[in-house]
C-alpha cells in the first residue's frame, strides 16, 4: 500500500505528465480555431450596409423596408417576381436610400435588388446581376413612393393613374409630391397613366399578370391599388393602415376616399376566397385580412364623420388646421384638415 507521500507524488505526476499535456493541446487548438475565423474573416468580404431589407411574404412576392430613412416614413416597397418572364413589378420605390445612418453604404434601390443577398431568398440577391426586367407601378406620387423612381425610368416603364393627369403633371408634382416643401429634388420621369381596373400587360405583347390597377383617389387623387387575383393580394398604397396615422393632405377627399373603400370591398368579396384575401399598405400593415381591415377602417372614419370620436389633437401646418383623431387601442388614427371633415359631413348629411 502507497503511503500518504508517495500518493501525492503520483497525483502530482500525473497532473504533470497527463492532465496538463492535455490541457495544453486544447488551448493550443482554441487558438488555431481562432486564428483559422480570423484569418476567414480578412479573407471573406463583410455584408455592405444596406438601407433596405426584405423579406418573403409569398412564393413570389417579398416586401422590401426602407429602414432608417431621415424623413422617419419607412415606406413598405413590393416585389413581385414573374419568373417565367424575367420581370419584377415593383409597387413604389421609397425615399431614394436617404439614410440617418451615415454608413450606409447601398442607397439604391436598383442596387440593393441586384447586389445584396436576402436569406429569404435562399441567401442571393433578388435579382441577380439584373438580369431581370423591371416595370413600376406608384401607389401616389408623394415623396416617400417616388424617390427612387429614377433609377428605373431610364429602362423600365413607370405607371400611375390616369384619374387626374393634371395632379401628377411635371408642373404640379414638385408641389404634389411635397418635394418642394421639403426642399427636395423632384424626380424627372416619364410615367404611363393607366385608366381604372386595367389588366397590367408591361412585359410583353404575349405575356399578360393577373394584377389589375385601380384607382382609389381620397388619400390623393392620383392613389391606386392593384389586386393581385393569383395571390389574392391587395396593395393600397397610402390609402390606410394600422398603427399609424392615415394622413390626408390638402389634397384628399374623404368622400372619395368611402367610396374607394367600397370599392376594394367589392373587389375582395368577388374573389374566390374573400375570408383569405390579404392586404398590404405602404406603411406598417401588411399580409393582414383585407376584408376585415377594410371594414374596421372605414367604420372608424364613419365614427369620425358622425361625431362619434372627439378631436385628440389640434395643430397648424403651412397655414392649414390639422386635427387627429385616435381610437382608445390607437390601431386606427387619422390626421387631416379639419375642412375636409366638415366638407365630408356636410356631402354626406352628417
């Protein structure tokens, strides 16, 4: 039997000649693994900074965010990619990549579609190389849909509504869009005005979408949706959303707006599947129940125009009275001049 000392000297060896080699060669090979992600991360390009991401929303359509833009709109902008053709429509193209974030290092559009990888869609750019077409349809002409409209005219048609050519003219969209009261450049392009309900048929003389464009004036004049019939998707632009303010400007008409609304409630239930028809806004809402939102919303403006809801807040803009009214759970909040609330009341023998 060992004695007291000669166990320790044993223990003591063998931490000397078994469990220390063995400690060593552990931190040796953490070091090497650490050397080996270093020298990976020098050798491997780091991801540009985007102003944009996206996301899927369906086997073909993803939403593209403006994140951090310095007008706080970030706009919802839509892809929705036809394979068979080699084309993208795009709904709007947002405030052009004018970040807060100075490090930003894609501001285009056109170039974050081309260049940067989605994980949605399996880890490569929407469109690779570009090699896909585009054609553009905007939701209005406001700033934060059109700001980016540039980098498409130069080779891809751009297309508006046709309900009142003279609001998106040249003259009238740097006032229209409120470039010019922002001291923005307005951007130049040439669009195709599109009459109401028109099936859009931009790619070629032989190949037709099943998306159709409607005009749906009230937030503006110039306001469209597009219902997609495959999908049974619908755009609205600006026309509402949840959990932010529905803005009207000068500009928009309340009663146009209900009969909008009614419109694009006739259209979801006369489709195939109006429980599972979804709606998709410019900002903050998308992939919701359409027909739910758009009942929820208009019986809002109607508690509105009945003097049903009291005025939250009042404010002057440019000479104008704004006034906001918010529901208790705040999901819906309008933000307009009060002259069209009184004009709306006054239309519709409230």
């Amino acid at each position: 039997m060992l004695t007291v000392a000669e166990f320790f000297v044993w223990l003591v060896a063998g931490i000397y000649f078994y469990v220390l080699p063995l400690i060593d060669r552990a931190i040796a090979e953490a070091d090497a693994r650490d050397d080996l992600e270093a020298q990976r991360a020098l050798t491997v390009p780091k991801a540009p900074r985007s102003a944009f991401t996206a996301r899927r929303l369906t086997p073909t359509t993803f939403l593209i965010v403006e994140v951090n833009d310095i007008f706080n709109e970030h706009p919802f902008i839509y892809a929705k990619i036809f394979a068979e053709a080699k084309e993208i429509l795009l709904v709007d193209t947002g405030c052009g990549g004018m970040s807060r974030d100075p490090t930003v290092e894609i501001t285009s559009l056109r170039e974050f579609l081309e260049t940067v990888d989605v994980p949605d869609n399996g880890g490569r750019p929407l469109n690779v190389g570009g090699q896909m077409g585009y054609a553009v349809v905007l939701s209005h002409c406001h700033y934060d849909h059109i700001l980016g409209v540039e980098q498409f005219a130069v080779d891809s048609p751009i297309y508006e509504s046709a309900h009142l050519p003279s609001f998106v003219s040249s003259q009238n969209l740097p006032k229209n869009s409120h470039c010019k009261a922002l001291g923005v450049r307005t951007p130049s392009f040439e669009p195709t005005l599109v009459p109401h309900r028109s099936r859009l048929v931009f790619f070629a003389p032989d190949f037709s979408t099943n998306v159709v464009l409607l005009h749906t004036p009230g937030h503006t004049p110039d306001e469209v949706a597009l219902w997609d019939t495959d999908e049974n998707m619908l755009y609205v632009g600006d026309t509402l959303y949840e959990f932010e303010p529905i803005i009207f400007p000068a500009e928009g008409d309340i009663v146009d707006w209900l009969g909008s609304i009614d419109m694009l409630m006739d259209v979801v239930l006369g489709s195939t599947s109006p429980e599972r028809a979804l709606i998709n806004c410019g900002h903050r809402t998308t992939m919701r129940p359409a027909k739910e939102v758009l009942q929820s919303t208009k019986a809002f403006m109607m508690d509105v125009l009945a003097g049903k809801m009291k005025v939250h807040r009042r404010e002057t803009r440019r000479g104008i009275e704004y006034v906001e009214y918010v529901q208790p759970d705040q999901r819906y909040r309008l933000t307009c001049p009060e002259v069209l609330i009184l004009g709306a009341r006054e239309r519709l023998d409230l």
